[in-house]
C-alpha cells in the first residue's frame, strides 16, 4: 500500500510529502521524529519526497553502507530517495531531508556549526572540538545526569532570534553515534547493555560504535529539544596528561572559536543538492553575522585529560557556566 505524509521542519517555512510504500513512510517518519513531525496539511508549496527500493542504475557508494541513489529536480521541488535494502532507505531519507532543510536555512541566514547543542535549565550550550575531543560523551552525560535537553548531537544552526542580540539553536534528525569505548566515560555509566537496548532502529551499528536515534535518547533517561537559546560555547580539548583546566576566551580568542567551528557549507557531504537548492552560500559571507554572534555568546575553553574528566565537566557546566549566564 502507498502512503504519504506530509512533515514540517522548524525552519525555513518548508514542508515535505513523503509517499511511497506504507512501512518505508512510516519508518521514515519515526526517524526524523521529533524535528520534523507529522501535520495535516502543507506549508506553502512543499517539496515531495519519494522513496523506494528500486535501485535503477549508477549508485553512491558510502563506507560500510549499501549503494543508493539520491535524485533532485529543485524546479519541480521533488526528491527521489531509494536503497535497495529496505532499512537503510529512512537512513539516507533524513540525511537529504536534512540537507535541504540546512541549504534553505543557510541561505536564508542561518550560521552552521559543528557541534553538539544543549539547553541546561534554559541556558543553551553549544560543545564544539577536534575529533575525539569528547562532545558526544559530555552531550549524553548532560542529559542523562543533568536533565539537560539535547538539541543536536554533531551539528547545529544557528539562526537569529525574534530579539536582534541574540541566536537560537536548532536542530535536526541526526543520530547519535556513540563509540563502544568511551562507555566507561559516560556519567553516569552507560553499559552496553543498555546503549544496545535503547538504539533499535538505526541499521548502521556496529561492535565499534552504535547509533542512537535523537528520539531514542529518551529510552537512557535523556530529552530532546528542537530548539533553543544560544548563549554558551566550550570548546573541549583534549590533553594526555595534567587535570582539567577551564578558560574564559576574550573578544578575539571567541570570534577565532566560533569560526573555526562553523561548516564551510550547509552540509558537509550532499554538496550537490545544497547547490542545486541555495547555490554556493558561505556561511557570515561579510562578518556583521559572525560579530553578532560573538557578542552574544560567552566562550570557554576546557582542557581534560583523555580518561577520567567528566565529572570535573559537569561541575563545572552546573557550578559556573548555567550561574554565570542566569545571574
């Protein structure tokens, strides 16, 4: 049986028919639950996705998962999405959903960063660093140990809020990956046993690192936001030896972290289709938007040792960075 429902983005005053097979629409929709709900009608014109598993001639390969094809006609506002195994089609349907999302977005002025984003007590947090730093390991020990929301694990807009001083984050349907031998840094402890319980539906998982579903955060004890005030930024860095060390960064140590954590573009591997739907938009192409957002965040820097320096984090984001910004 063929289904269609339509999904509403946060952003960018889009919606998107999905249709296409009942158990690959709905599965499709439980993915990108609950950035993209379900609505009853369209927004505007929408976009139409279709997906499939009628795999028709040359595919794109990815490492460690199945070929797939991707098709576009941004003239038409249609996609076409297929995998010729049924439970990797909702994985590479959000992964263009996201992107078109994030390509409308950027072009309509929102700043990409790379980064996880979280709301603490109503202070945003944007965790950014080096692969390896930590940021998926501290982002799931604020939710699971300090009732933080997660807003996003690996990358986040930033859009301009209501009020010109300040920037929301946004978020999106990107799943969470979390590396088999970090578990031991998680706080609270985070087993095996229940990260395999929590993530069921992502068929990328693998004995190195399992992926959850932002939806599926909640089965560890955590939340999900989509959306939030931005006001914080901590780089996370990581140092083999000494204990952790915190610093404030000044103007110019801030506008220099915030710009080399910003993505060069409005997704890092569907370049195609976020040309095809913005053209080639550099993120804070004059700087006014880069110093805006400098001006209204506060930066810091934390240096941690590779084991052992989480419970310092969290002190530290509870005892100076939530009181700091609320008082």
């Amino acid at each position: 049986m063929l289904i269609e429902r339509i999904v509403r983005p946060p952003l960018a005053d889009l919606s998107v028919a999905v249709s296409g097979a009942a158990p690959l629409v709905r599965a499709v929709t439980e993915f990108v639950a609950p950035f993209y709900p379900i609505a009853d009608r369209p927004t505007g014109t929408p976009w139409r996705m279709t997906v499939d598993t009628d795999l028709r001639g040359p595919a794109t390969l990815d490492d460690r998962q199945p070929p797939h094809q991707a098709t576009w006609d941004v003239a038409r506002r249609q996609l076409r999405v297929c995998c010729g195994q049924s439970n990797w089609v909702p994985v590479f349907a959000t992964r263009y959903l996201r992107t078109l999302v994030r390509a409308m977005a950027v072009a309509g002025g929102a700043l990409p960063l790379h980064g996880a984003g979280l709301s603490l007590g109503g202070v945003g947090i944007m965790l950014v660093g080096d692969k390896w730093a930590g940021k998926t390991t501290a982002a799931l020990s604020l939710t699971r140990g300090c009732a933080a929301e997660l807003v996003s694990n690996d990358d986040v807009l930033l859009v301009p809020s209501p009020d010109e001083d300040r920037w929301e984050m946004v978020g999106g349907p990107r799943a969470v990956g979390v590396r088999s031998g970090s578990l031991g840094e998680h706080v609270p402890p985070l087993t095996p046993g229940e990260l395999e319980a929590a993530a069921r539906r992502h068929p990328g998982s693998r004995p190195d690192k399992t992926f959850l579903l932002p939806s599926e955060v909640t089965a560890l004890g955590g939340a999900v936001r989509v959306r939030a005030p931005a006001h914080v930024v901590v780089e996370l860095e990581t140092r083999p030896h000494g204990p952790s060390e915190v610093e404030r960064l000044d103007e110019d140590e801030a506008l220099d972290l915030v710009t080399r954590h910003l993505e060069g573009a409005a997704d890092r591997r569907r370049l195609g289709l976020v040309e095809a739907v913005a053209g080639r938009v550099p993120p804070a192409d004059d700087g006014r938007a880069l110093t805006s957002l400098r001006d209204g965040l506060r930066c810091y820097r934390f240096r941690h040792p590779i084991t052992g320096w989480v419970g310092s984090f969290l002190d530290f984001v509870r005892a100076d960075v939530s009181n700091e910004v609320t008082r």
